[in-house]
C-alpha cells in the first residue's frame, strides 16, 4: 500500500510536471502564464509526499539493517550471497530456540 502511494504521487509529479512544461511561454523566455500556477500549486504538494516517502524509505531501510545481522557473518559459506536465505541457522524452529534460550 505504501508503494502504491509513493508511485501515484511520483506519477502524478511527473504528469504535472509534463503539463507545466508545455504551458510555459516562449519556451521560459517570458513569464508563465496564470493558468500554469495551478498545475504547479498541485506539483508542490505532492512533492512534500514524495520527499516524506523518500526519507521515511531512508529510515526504515536504517532501522532494518541496524536490526538485520551483518552480512559479512554469512560471508564464509560458498554461496555468499544466497547464504542468509539458506542457512541452517536461521530456520524459524532454530531461531525460536535461540530467542528462548536467550
């Protein structure tokens, strides 16, 4: 849902922004007309939703790798990368039992 939210306002930036730039005069030689403060009134707006959807990404992508264990632990298998996907060690019955055990 939250995706969904951020690509209906990057979308309609970019309609906006698509608008504006066939409504200024004279290729933005002289000043816009007074229609174009609406599309642009609107383009403002939805940009404070995409700059909150860019940094609230920022922080949650934060927040996951300072909760997540480093990657490099996973480092010494041969197949590194796949290796937190298939690690015996991070079954969810072995991980119940780390979290009760401590």
């Amino acid at each position: 849902m939250v995706h969904g939210f951020g690509l209906a306002a990057v979308t309609g930036m970019a309609l906006l922004g698509f608008i504006m730039f066939f409504l200024i005069a004279n290729y933005g030689v002289a000043a816009p007309i007074g229609f174009y403060q609406l599309p642009k009134k609107m383009h403002d707006f939805l940009s404070s939703f995409v700059w909150l959807y860019w940094w609230g990404h920022i922080g949650m992508a934060t927040l996951h790798a300072s909760k997540s264990p480093p990657f490099c632990a996973y480092s010494g298998r041969s197949n590194a990368i796949l290796g937190w996907f298939t690690a015996p060690e991070s079954t969810p019955e072995i991980l119940r039992e780390q979290a009760l055990q401590g």
